[in-house]
C-alpha cells in the first residue's frame, strides 16, 4: 500500500494515520461503488456512434437533465467535506496517555504533530512583514504606485531569463496579475510547451469518448459555479478542465501525496486515471484560474501542476509534512498560542474553531475568497512553495475576528460572524502574529 | 420646529431609502415641497425648475439632477452634442483630444436624417445597424437589420400609427469582446458635482452584464436578442437567468481577468479609455446644461468593449437602476447612493448658512468607491490633472502585441487577442465545449 510506503523525507508513516486513511479509504470507496449502483452505470463506457454524432448541445442537455434528476432523489453525493472532516478528528493515538498527549487539550486533532512554530515561520517569511512592500496591499484599482510599476518590470526581467531562483525571491512580494500565469508556470516548473496543448486537446477528445461514473458527482461540483457571481461566466473552460483532469493518466506519478482511487478489477488500472477521487471543491479550485489565461489549454496545465504539487495535500490524510492532518494541526496550535482565550471560548460554545476553518483549509479558501484575494493568497502557496500560509490566514482571520467572536453564543453566531470573509483578506496577509 | 433631515424619494426604491434611515432622515410626502435632499426621477427634477410653479429651491434644498440633463441622456441629443464637440476640437487643432473622443459607434437621428443613413448604408453593405428609440429605455422596442427593407417597412408602420417619436440608429458594434464566449457590456457610475467648473468622479463598484446565450460569431441572428442585448430587463425573460448572480460580474473582476489575459499596458489602457469617454461626453455638454449649484447627478454610463479592447458608449443614463436583483447588486447600489451623498453634502448641512457654497463644497468629503476624473475646482492647486487621459504611447501598444505573439507561440492558437481587427475574432470553440452552460443551475431554481 503507499500508505506504509517511506515517505518522501525518508521517515515512517504514523500507524495511527496509516490506519485512519486506510479506513477513509475504504469509505470514499464504498460510497462511490454505492452512487455507481444507483446510477446503474458502469464506472467508464464508450459513447456509441449514435451518442456522438448528436448534437453536442443536445447531449449536454440531456446530461444536465438527468443529473438534476439524480440530485433532485440524493442519488448523487459528491464527496463530501463533512465525511472527511470526521475521518480527520476520529483519529487517535492509542498510544497515548494523558500524560502524552498535546499540551493544548481543546483542539480536535488529538496527535502530538510537529508543526513549524510562529517564530520559524516569521524567518522564512520575512517578506511578509510589515514594512515590506506587497503588490497587493491594495487590491483597490487606485492606480500602481512607483513601488509597483518598479516589481512588475523586475519580474517581467526575471521571466525573460528564466532564473527561477531570482523569480522565487521576486515573487515573495505578491505577483502582478498580468505576470501571474507566466511566473506561475515558471515556479511550478512546467515547461511551455506545444506538447501541453496537445496533451489537453487529447484529453478533451476522451471527454467526448467516454462517459465516466464518475462524472455525475463532478458535474454537480462544476455546475455550483454557474451560480458564482466570481466564475459563471467561466462555466465552460471549468467544465472542460475538470473532466479532461479526471481522464489524465499521467497525473498519478506527479501527485505529491497519494492520493485515494480504486482498481478497476478489469485492467488494474487507477479509476479514476488520475488516480484521486475528485474532492468536493475540485471545480472551485479550478475557477480562479480562469483569470490567468483565456487559452483553456494553459489553464490546464497550470492546474495539473498547481493541483499535484500542493493542493492534493489539501485533502490528503497522511502524516507527512503539509497534509490536511499537519496543516490543521499547525491552525490548533497556532490559534492555541496566539489566542488561547479565544479558542477555549469557541470549543466551550460548541464551535471549535477547526470546525469552522476546515472548509477554508480544504479548499485553500477558494469560494471563500473573491479571486482578486484567493489568487494573492495561491501566489504565495506557489512563491514559498509551501501550504502553510493557508492555515496561517485562517488564525489570521479568527484573531481578526476576536472580540466578535468572543460575543458568540452558539455556532450558528460563530458561523454569521466568519461567513463573508472578504474584508479579511488584506489585514491578515501581513504577518503580525 | 424638527431640526432633522427632510428628504424625498419618488419611487421608494429600497437602497434609497435604506440610505436615508441609516442616516435617521425624516423622509417626506410626495407633495410636500419642504425637503432638503430630494433623490427624484428625471421629470421630477424638470417639474422643480419649471419656471411657471414658481417654486424656487433654497440654499439648502439639494436635488439628484440638473434640470436640462437630457442633452445627454437623450440618444440623438447625446450624438448632436458629441459630434458638434469633436468638431470643434478639429476646428482648434486639438487632435489628440479628437481622436480620443471618437467613441460613439456612427449613428443617426431618425427620421430626420433618414437620408443621410441610406447614403452610409450603400457605402457600408456589410455593416449591420441596430434601431433605437431616441428616449426610450430597458431595451424596449429595439431591433438589429441588415437589410433596408426591415427599416422601410418599420418606418411605414411608425407612419402609420402616426408616431412622431425619435429614433436613432447605430452601426451595430458586432466584434464585442467576449468572455467565456459571451457578449457582456459594463454599467459604470459617474458622479458630477458640477458642470461649470467641470467636477466628475467615477465610482469603482460598477459592473459588467452578460448576456446568458452565447454570442454568434459567424452567423449574425437579428432575431436573438438573447445573445445580442445585454439589459438586465430583457436577459431577465431568458430561460436562463440565474437569479443567483443575475448575469452580473464585477468590474474587479473585469479588470483581474483583462490584466491575465491581455495584459497590464492594455488593461490600464482600457480602463483610462473609458474615463476618457466620460471625461469627453461631459465636457460635450458642459456649456449647454444649467449647472445649478443645487444639483448633482449619478450617471449610469453604458460602454460596449470590442475585441480590441476599445470601449464604445453606447448611452448614458440619468436615472441608472437603483432596484436591486442580487444581495451583490443590492450592496453595491447602497454603496454608490451612500457615497453620493457623502460626496455631494455640504459640510453642516443641512443649516441654511453652511450650504450657501452648493453642492460638492465640502472638499474634505470621503470619497468611498469614487476616484478623480476630473475636477476644475482643484485642477487651480494641481495643474496638469485635467487630462485624464495619457496618450495611447506604442510602448504600451508594442507591449501588447508581444505579449500575444508570446502566448500564441507557448498556448496554441486560442491565446491572446492581438489587437487588430477582424478575422481574430474568438475561435468557435473546441468540439467539446458545450452551449448549455448555465441550464442545470437557472434550473434548479
């Protein structure tokens, strides 16, 4: 199993954790087999002639039709965050004792992880102080100050040369958008290439081939964004996106962590091909990338590398360093650090602040944030090559929010005063805490 | 006596009057003449200055709009207006400032100049031309042609019935830039405070409207509104209307998503443009309209992009929407109206001795989502901000055309829009992609 293999630093998964995803597994997969069974499809078929030769809207149509029906009688579940959130707090070190266990009782994961302490991580990301400038201290349009007219050449100067190191320390102070789609693909190390192109176009071509079952759960995921005042306009390049990057074979050697898939008994091969079951989200994930080129093809490629280089890790239980599991842990122990009041008040009101993050941190706050926001946030996960900026914005936006938080009463309170989280953004970017 | 604000509203328009309770005003009947801040429709505005009611506004009485705005927001006034301006720039030799103002798509004043528009149309056989009522609004009675015979037979039934209503008729701008393949146009608000001396400000939370079919590139179908009109009123009767986000998309976004795709020179380039068109069609009519210093006006102004990322006006509103169809939409109009009137109050108002100075006096104002224009008052303190316009430098353009040859050369052909005209229109897209887009959610609701 990967799971019990070494990981990438050369040290033992945890057995508590190898256990627990070994359960989850077995859960994503039974209820997949379960959905498959009501849908009373097979899990991929060729589209006959007949299919293919209707009109493409037509087909669409009656896709879009029938999954509405399927979501009309629950049929159709796509995986759901809920599930994975409790397989992530029922794990348990049976090991420990109360003298063991994490000094800080209140949070919801009960292993003793190490995760990077504040003052490491204000080191290595000390251009995030303040006092440092950031190209998106202003979101606002008031027009680019000298400061940012001055980093948009440095990087476009960086790009031309190609010196990814140069371009990493450039891109630590926040990335023009009119550079981002360029700088990320250098920073995520994918060659521009015509092969890439093809590669999408391929993968479109066995969209149209072949009808997956587990497309209706994807569906559902793609058509939430046509209700998003930020992507509908989107829907079609998202849609694209999504069902070539379920079909794409090559995607499970590049995945940073395993991710979880079933064996088609048949061939033995991963099914999906990508070799992860599409998190609930997926299409969201994908949707601010639609600002970064209007070529769906670049869009993809971006994609592929942003997904398996970090966000897979987002909804990855595994004990390696930035998994789900160490990243919310890294959320408990810094909010237990910066704020202890505070995360006893909400866990003694039976909302424990991890309950309300947990949506943030799967989906790296995508459909949390406006894109403008998200896509400042993601130039980091790709400048520091790191995920921890993700948990460390949540603590940011729970200090933020301290005194109206502390007023709540009950959940649904918690829930109202962290539900529109966009006047966060630009106050808890910069690390003060 | 109650010291308190009185105002007046005609249409109780919900962001309106959530404004003036948050500001605890005292809002007054519909014929009490006694308000002080009086938020009206157009006609209400024309009834308080008209001479024979003899009603004459003190210095604290403000209203939403200057009593002869329609030399602006009438179609063939607006073209009458901006044609004779652009002429007289030729006439002083101020090209720049000519070529610059040459954002009205051709357009003629029916029946009028009937003639005139038969002789344009044999120079132009390929052009197709889009039919409007001069004064009319909310997409109502018109239509798209390309053949003359529709407009003969329309013109003979409008004789018919005896209809002496103005219409004016445009080329129809049919290389709209698309996005996710649909034509979109932009709904932008401009505050003037006064006209002589020139003071607009124009506000950030604007936004861009969708039309929910996809646009046709290939073959033009006048029948299809759908695809063609992007009024909210009309692409409201749509199958697929989502009421979720009401085909409406912010113009942060607008801007985030032009900077990606075509690049930074070109998206600053666009959004200077457009505060350019205000800038021009403002200054078109600043010497016809009575700038009474009771009086401010928010302008809705309607700018199509094309595919070269050059903006068209095509009207200006002076009573733009304020009936809101989204929680988006209802945020941003009580965000507008709140700062309008932050803007627009004088400081102490409403003490009759404090507001003798008129609108916009108070300098100190906040200016929430407004940013310059332009403002002759203070253009006295900082000399040179009156144009708002850089010219077009080709360092810019050069940036852009490189920029697309780059990404054509990395992505394949669909890339960035080089920014000559026909024939790059978007590719019909891949065989995959679908047209069906947004059914499944205006379903469900």
């Amino acid at each position: 199993m990967h799971a019990m293999a070494l990981a990438a630093d050369g040290s033992k998964p945890l057995e508590a954790v190898a256990r627990a995803r070994e359960a989850w597994r077995t859960e994503v997969v039974r209820g997949l087999r379960e959905m498959r069974a009501k849908l009373g499809l097979p899990w991929a078929r060729l589209r006959s002639a007949a299919e293919l030769a209707e009109d493409d809207d037509d087909r669409a149509v009656a896709e879009d039709e029938r999954l509405v029906a399927l979501l009309d009688k629950g049929l159709v579940q796509p995986l759901a965050i809920n599930a994975l959130f409790r397989a992530l707090i029922r794990i348990t070190n049976p090991n420990a004792t109360a003298a063991f266990t994490r000094f800080f009782p209140l949070g919801l994961i009960s292993l003793a992880l190490a995760v990077p302490s504040r003052s490491e991580l204000r080191c290595s990301w000390d251009a995030l102080s303040l006092g440092n400038k950031c190209c998106d201290d202003s979101l606002a349009p008031d027009g680019p100050t000298e400061w940012e007219d001055a980093h948009y050449e440095a990087g476009k100067a960086l790009l031309a040369t190609g010196d990814v190191d140069a371009l990493r320390d450039w891109a630590r102070h926040g990335i023009p958008s009119s550079l981002r789609f360029d700088a990320w693909l250098a920073l995520l190390l994918v060659a521009p290439s015509h092969d890439n192109a093809l590669h999408f176009d391929a993968l479109l071509g066995e969209v149209e081939a072949w009808d997956f079952a587990i497309d209706a759960p994807l569906r559902a995921d793609i058509n939430a964004t046509a209700n998003d005042e930020h992507y509908f306009v989107f829907l079609d390049l998202i849609r694209d996106v999504a069902l070539a990057f379920v079909r794409d074979r090559t995607l499970p050697s590049l995945l940073a962590l395993p991710g979880i898939s079933l064996v088609d008994p048949s061939s033995g091969a991963a099914y999906p091909p990508c070799g992860v079951v599409p998190p609930e989200g997926l299409a969201h994930m994908i949707a601010p990338l639609a600002y970064l080129s209007s070529a769906p093809d670049g869009v993809y490629s971006v994609f592929r590398a942003l997904y398996t280089r970090h966000l897979v890790r987002l909804s990855a239980l595994a004990s390696g360093s930035e998994s789900l599991l160490t990243l919310a842990a890294a959320f408990e122990t810094w909010l237990a650090e910066l704020d202890p009041v505070l995360a006893a008040h909400c866990t003694a009101i039976g909302a424990p602040p991890l309950r309300a993050a947990f949506p943030w941190l799967v989906r790296g706050f995508s459909s949390f944030l406006p894109p403008g926001q998200l896509l400042a946030l993601w130039d980091r996960i790709v400048a520091y090559d790191s995920l921890y900026v993700v948990p460390a914005l949540a603590v940011g936006i729970f200090t933020l929010r301290a005194s109206s938080l502390l007023e709540c009463a009950s959940p649904q309170d918690v829930a109202g005063v962290l539900s529109n989280l966009s006047a966060c953004f630009s106050a808890t970017t910069r690390l003060d805490h | 006596m109650d010291s308190r604000v009185r105002c007046k509203v005609d249409h109780a328009k919900e962001v309106i009057v959530t404004n003036f309770r948050k500001r605890r005003w005292v809002i007054v009947d519909d014929d009490d003449d006694t308000w002080h801040f009086y938020w009206g429709t157009g006609s209400a505005a024309r009834n308080t200055f008209n001479p024979e009611i003899g009603f004459r506004l003190a210095d604290n009485q403000f209203i939403n709009h200057f009593p002869n705005h329609f030399e602006l927001t009438k179609k063939d006034l607006m073209v009458k207006n901006i044609k004779r301006y652009r002429k007289e720039l030729a006439k002083e030799g101020r090209m720049a400032e000519y070529e610059a103002s040459d954002f009205l798509p051709t357009t003629y004043t029916l029946p009028a100049d009937y003639h005139l528009f038969i002789e344009e149309y044999k120079r132009r056989p390929a052009t197709s031309w889009i039919v409007k009522p001069a004064g009319g609004s909310l997409g109502s009675g018109i239509f798209i042609m390309k053949k003359l015979s529709q407009l003969r037979k329309w013109k003979a039934q409008k004789q018919a019935a005896g209809s002496s209503v103005k219409w004016v008729v445009s080329q129809y701008i049919d290389n709209p830039l698309l996005i996710g393949g649909r034509k979109f146009d932009l709904r932008i608000y401009f505050l003037v405070l006064s006209y002589r001396p020139l003071r607009v400000y124009m506000h950030s939370m604007g936004f861009a409207r969708f039309c929910t079919a996809k646009y046709d590139t290939e073959v033009l179908d006048p029948e299809d509104l759908m695809q063609h009109l992007t009024n909210v009123a009309i692409q409201k009767h749509g199958d697929e209307y989502n009421s979720a986000h009401g085909g409406k998309f912010s113009l942060q976004n607008l801007r985030l998503f032009v900077e990606g795709t075509h690049g930074r020179a070109a998206a600053r380039k666009l959004f200077a443009d457009i505060k350019a068109i205000a800038f021009h069609a403002f200054s078109a009519v600043k010497n016809v309209i009575n700038s009474d210093r009771h009086c401010f006006e928010c302008y809705g102004y309607d700018v199509l992009v094309d595919d070269t990322l050059k903006p068209w006006l095509v009207e200006v509103n002076a009573s733009p929407s304020m009936s809101a169809t989204t929680q988006t939409d209802r945020t941003v109009k009580h965000t507008v109206i709140n700062d309008v009137i932050n803007m627009v109050l004088p400081a102490g108002f409403p003490d009759l001795a404090a507001c003798k100075l008129g609108v916009g006096s108070n300098l100190d104002a906040p200016m929430g989502g407004f940013e310059l224009v332009v403002d002759e008052l203070k253009d006295a303190a900082r000399p040179g901000s009156a144009s708002p316009r850089p010219p077009p430098s080709s360092a810019a353009a050069s940036t852009r055309v490189r920029r697309a040859r780059a990404r054509s050369r990395t992505r394949g052909s669909t890339a960035g829009r080089p920014s000559s005209a026909a024939g790059t229109r978007t590719p019909r897209s891949r065989p995959a992609s679908r047209t069906s887009s947004s059914r499944p959610a205006s379903r469900r609701r």
